[in-house]
C-alpha cells in the first residue's frame, strides 16, 4: 500500500493558479508522475481543455485531451511517467471530497486497480487523499516535511510509524475517512 506522496512544488502551484484563475467554475485534470514502490511523486498535471465540463460545482474531465497527454508523457520518459490520480477544484468551499467525487474515485481506483491519489484544491490550499485498492479505504494525507523540491505528505499510519521510530509525540488526529 502507498504511505505517502512527493509533490513537486511546480505541479501543487500549477494546480492553485488554475484554481484561481477558471473560478468561480471548478477546474481539474490529471495527476501525472513517478510511482516509486511505497511512494507515489506528483510530477505535473493537467489543465482543464476546451473539451472540459465545467460549472461551479463541478468539473468533469473529457478523455481525449488529458489522455494525449498522459501518452506523451509517458512516452517521453521511456515508460516511467504515470497517470497516478486526478484532481479538481472546489473554489471557494469545502476541501471535503462530495459523495460524487468518493464514487468517480472507487470507479477509477477499481479500474485502474492500483492506489491513485485525488487532489482538492480551492484556491489556497490543496488537500490530498489518496484511494486505495480493494477494501482498504480512503486517507487524507497529511503534511510531513517540506524541502526545496516539494512537499511530502504520508497516511496516519505512515506518520505514527515514522515519530515512533523517532521517539517524538503523535500531533493531530490521524483517521481514516470514510
């Protein structure tokens, strides 16, 4: 299972001016990047295209620009690029996920049958959670550290692990959503 996610500080501020910038309509795309054994890193993403649904409270994403993409990514890296997740926007409330967002997760994650990770952003600040395959559930991943090349959020577990590991205190509640 993944324990956490790398996001380089390009593909998180690219996914905030877009926010900003298509509101008050929600914006998303693909999340596209490396997947390295536990760890999953947020390379870039996708912006909305032409051929793109959106309203202000939703955005639903065409397959065929953002496919492209992804295959010329991929491509280019000789393999190594994924389609690692998907992310939208709710500008102006809540970072939660809807009950429409939690189903079109478990329709994807089901397909793809690999863990992905599904962005929120509302314009300054992105939640990340990450769906997992099978019956293991959903977390809202939590901010760990932060260097010069991105910010590195982990699951509850992960977290407990690491500051037992360490000998430091848990800090804030580490659950596992619904």
């Amino acid at each position: 299972m993944i324990e956490g996610i790398l996001v380089d500080h390009a593909a998180a501020e690219n996914m905030l001016k877009c926010t900003q910038q298509h509101r008050p309509l929600e914006a998303g795309g693909l999340v596209l990047g490396l997947r390295k054994g536990l760890y999953l890193h947020v390379t870039e993403i996708t912006r909305p295209l032409p051929w793109d649904r959106q309203s202000s409270t939703r955005f639903q994403r065409s397959p065929k620009g953002h496919r492209i993409a992804a295959l010329r990514r991929w491509r280019k890296s000789g393999g190594k690029m994924d389609w690692i997740g998907e992310w939208h926007s709710h500008p102006g409330f809540s970072l939660s996920p809807s009950s429409i967002d939690i189903r079109n997760w478990h329709d994807i994650v089901r397909q793809r049958k690999a863990e992905m990770i599904f962005p929120i952003c509302d314009g300054r600040e992105t939640a990340f959670y990450l769906q997992c395959w099978g019956d293991r559930g959903k977390f809202l991943l939590r901010q760990f550290e932060k260097d010069a090349v991105g910010t590195f959020y982990l699951t509850p577990a992960a977290i407990k692990r690491r500051l037992r590991e360490t000998g430091n205190e848990a800090y804030g509640p580490t659950v596992e959503l619904p």
